[in-house]
C-alpha cells in the first residue's frame, strides 16, 4: 500500500464482460439511482455505514463518505457481449426490471453498446451468440481486447478503468500446465492452448495494462498462478470467485450461527430453480459443475469439521440446480437442514427463498467494481481477499483456507477501509495491507 491514496479524479469506466441480466440490472439501477428515480438497495458502498472508532454505536459515517469512492455520476458504462444487444435489449429481454422505469431511462442504456466478445463456444455450448471477434490466436484476442480498452478510455474521457466479469459460467477446467507461470501462459496464448478459457484471456488483457479484473462467475479465470503473477508484476488487484447471492448468502447467513451455538449438523440438501439464461447456460453438466465445486466449498469453511467431529463430521451436502423458464430471474431455492442438539436429538430447518437473482447481484457489482478501483488507488495489489464477502468461493493471496462466514468477511471489509483511511489521513504509518512478498507460487 503507497501513503497516500490517489484522489478518484475524473470518470471511472466499468467494462463487464458480459452485458446480460446481471450486467444490465447493475447499469440500469446505477442510471435510475443518478435520475432520482431509485434508490441503490443492498449496496453497501452507496447506503452503507462504518463505526468510526471500534465499538462506538452512535459514531457513524456512510462508506462512500469515509472512503474516497468514484461517485456514481462520474461512472461510465461498456463491455462485451456475444449478441450484439445494447442495454435497454439486454435490459428488456431478461425481464428483470419493470418496463416502465426501463423505458424512463432508454436513451442512456440505448448507447452502451457492446463491443464483439472473446468467445469459444466449446467453454459455453447452450449460447451460440454471432457477435466475436474473429483473431487467428488467443494472443491476438488478447491485443484486441487491449485495442477496445483504450479506444472505449479515449471516447469516453476516462481516467481509471476496472474489469468485471459478469459473462456465462464457462465448463468446469482445472488448473494445469499452461496455467501455471507467465510465460507459459503467455506461449499458451500465442499456440491456442485448450486450456486457456475466454474468461482468461479478458483477464490476462485487463492485468497485463494494470486494470483491476474482478471474476464474479465460478470460473478459474483470475485464480490461476500466472494471472496472480502477472497481478503482482503489474502491480494490479484481481479478485473472484463468484457473486455471492440467493441460496449461498443463505447458507452464510444461517451456518456461522448454528456454528455459534455449536449445534450439530448432519445434513444440508439446496436445490434451486431458476429460468434465466444462467440457468439454461448451468443446465449443462460442464457448466453446472464449475458452479458445484464453487458452492460446495462454504459449509465445510465455515463448520471446521476437522476442529469438530462430532457436530459437523458426517455431514452430508448436496447441491441441485435445475433449468426452470417460467421462473425467469426469480430463481428459488429449498434448503432443508438437519440438525442435531443436545444428547443427539434431531430438528429441522427448512428455508424457501424465493428470490431475484440479478437484483442481489446488481450491487454487489457495483460494489466490488468501487472498491477495486479504491485499491488499485491505494497501491493494493495482487489477490484482494478482504472483498471475499461479495464472494461465494474466495480467491485468497498464497491459497489460504477462504473465510465464509459472511458476518467475519464485512469485519475484515471493514478493518481494511479504516486502515486504507487511517493510510489517507497519515494517522497511522504506512503499511503493506498487500501482504505481497515474492510469489510463493
Ligand atoms: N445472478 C446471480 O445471482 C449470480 C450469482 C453468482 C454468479 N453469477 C454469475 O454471473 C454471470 C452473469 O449472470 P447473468 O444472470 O447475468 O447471466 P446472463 O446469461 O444473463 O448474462 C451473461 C452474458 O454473458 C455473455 N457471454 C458469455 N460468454 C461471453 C464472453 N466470452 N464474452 C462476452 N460475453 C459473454 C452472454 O451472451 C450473456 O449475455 C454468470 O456467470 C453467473 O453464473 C450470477
């Protein structure tokens, strides 16, 4: 971390790979919130408080007051897409938001345009979008990404640009050679290696030119050693994986308490619906089980079953995603728990939560988009972990064990936003809130 953080003068342009649901209802509320027309619900940065001194209950001050955030009226919108649709399409066609307040504000979403997408229809086999780019090799994508970055900087007067990957969850892919350091990557780039998703090539483009890159899918994407080396030389923050909204902000909601009250669990059943495009892009096995492995991690983080057998050694977790159209956006989700108290006496939790997927997640990238250009301003670099409360399976700095527990992760948000203030405001000597040494991968 540098002394002193650098003032968010100027327009912050947000690029999203990926302008569909998501993307759209995150644009769309930013726009109507600037009109006067809506208020941003669940987004921290914009309606959150921070206690200025530890433990004080009527000492507090807004987020976006405390730290020095981009404001909303100099963001500017772009990004990429495989349909060529602009915002208010987009917006239209995945029937998030009431037509009418989409129709108040149609001249601003008409012109955020895509521009054509890095795509690889083997990575995504239920889309088949016509609007890519047609580069002989990975590499070549690459430099044309680079191309589109500054010419979207240079037409819209931008000063600063952060990276959200808010396109489809890609097949499931693990780690291997090509991943491993820069130069292979970078040799893996130039001779199309398989094993280099589209998601990584957007990332490899954003952290080789020092642009923050956030993965808001389940996808590898930034969590591979040459995208996290390529961070630290370029001095970048990265950060994924996956948003972390409906069901699994559930389960991090209702786990740490049961934890609290050390109350056994033996089994937890999730299923869900949902009838948007995630989920028909999710109905294939490939793609379904890259968000398996993201979701199924977070019992386990949270209930330590190595630290207590007896409660949480047997539990059984099981996760079902199921492609339902009617539903549209609205996905909901069943958890049944079964829990056991004292002297092994069983009892039941049942949760329906009947939810809207994009409206959870809409803040949260606006949210994690502030907050990265925030620490690539304060010299922050590398994997930012303390954004894991945004996050449904975090990326750690040296591979750690993630924290899960959602009410740990906004203490740990919080702790980093009163040093990154006490940094700006030279109360306390600098410190290296990066904790990067050398590579310890
Ligand atoms: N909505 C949630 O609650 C939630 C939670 C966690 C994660 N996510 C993830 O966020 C992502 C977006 O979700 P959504 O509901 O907006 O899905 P969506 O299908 O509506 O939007 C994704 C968009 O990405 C585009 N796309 C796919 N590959 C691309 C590429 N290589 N380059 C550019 N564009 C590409 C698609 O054409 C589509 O328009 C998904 O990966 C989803 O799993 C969503």
């Amino acid at each position: 971390m540098q002394e002193q953080i650098l003032p968010a003068e100027g327009k912050l342009g947000i690029l999203l790979p990926g302008l569909g649901a998501v993307a759209s209802t995150m644009i769309a509320g930013v726009i109507a919130t600037r009109k006067g027309l809506s208020k941003p619900i669940g987004s921290l940065t914009q309606t959150g408080h921070i206690e200025l001194e530890e433990g004080s209950k009527d000492n507090y001050s807004l987020i976006k007051d405390y730290v020095p955030l981009a404001a909303l009226e100099d963001v500017v919108f772009g990004g990429w897409d495989i349909y060529e649709d602009n915002i208010y399409q987009a917006a239209t066609h995945a029937r998030v938001l009431d037509q009418r307040l989409l129709d108040s504000i149609r001249p601003e979403l008409e012109v955020i345009k895509p521009m054509r997408a890095v795509f690889d229809r083997d990575y995504v086999r239920n889309l088949d979008g016509k609007f890519i780019k047609n580069s002989a090799t990975k590499w070549d994508a690459a430099q044309e990404l680079i191309k589109d970055i500054e010419t979207f900087k240079k037409a819209n007067n931008v000063s600063r640009v952060v990276i959200v990957w808010t396109g489809s969850t890609e097949k499931y892919l693990e780690q291997s050679a090509v991943h491993e350091t820069i130069a292979a990557f970078e040799a893996g780039l130039k001779s199309n290696d398989v094993n280099i998703a589209p998601s990584m090539v957007y990332a490899y483009a954003a952290v080789s030119q020092g642009i923050p890159f956030i993965n808001g899918a389940p996808n590898l994407t930034t969590d591979i050693p040459a995208i996290v080396q390529l961070a630290r030389k370029t001095k970048t923050a990265i950060g994924g994986k996956d948003f972390k909204t409906g069901q699994t902000l559930m389960k991090t909601i209702v786990a740490p308490g049961l934890a609290a009250r050390s109350l056994g669990v033996s089994g937890w059943y999730s299923t869900n619906i949902l009838g948007n495009r995630d989920g028909l892009v999710l109905d294939d096995e490939q793609n379904f089980k890259t968000k398996e492995v993201s979701k199924l991690g977070v019992l386990e983080d949270i209930l330590r079953p190595d630290l207590h057998p007896d409660l949480y050694g047997d539990l059984y977790h099981k996760i079902r995603i199921n492609y339902y159209p009617p539903h549209g956006d609205n996905k909901e989700s069943w958890d049944n728990i079964d829990i056991f108290g004292w002297l092994n006496y069983p009892m039941q939790i049942k949760i329906n939560f009947l939810c809207r997927d994009s409206i959870l997640a809409a803040p949260i990238v606006l949210d994690l988009a502030l907050f990265a250009d925030l620490a690539q301003r304060a010299g922050m670099y590398g994997v930012q972990d303390w954004l894991s409360f945004y996050l449904k399976s975090p990326q750690t700095q040296n591979g750690e064990q993630a924290e899960n527990d959602v009410f740990k992760q906004l203490n740990t948000l919080k702790q980093v936003l009163r040093t990154i203030k006490q940094q700006d405001t030279q109360e306390l000597p600098a410190l290296d809130l990066t904790k990067e040494t050398e590579p310890a991968i």
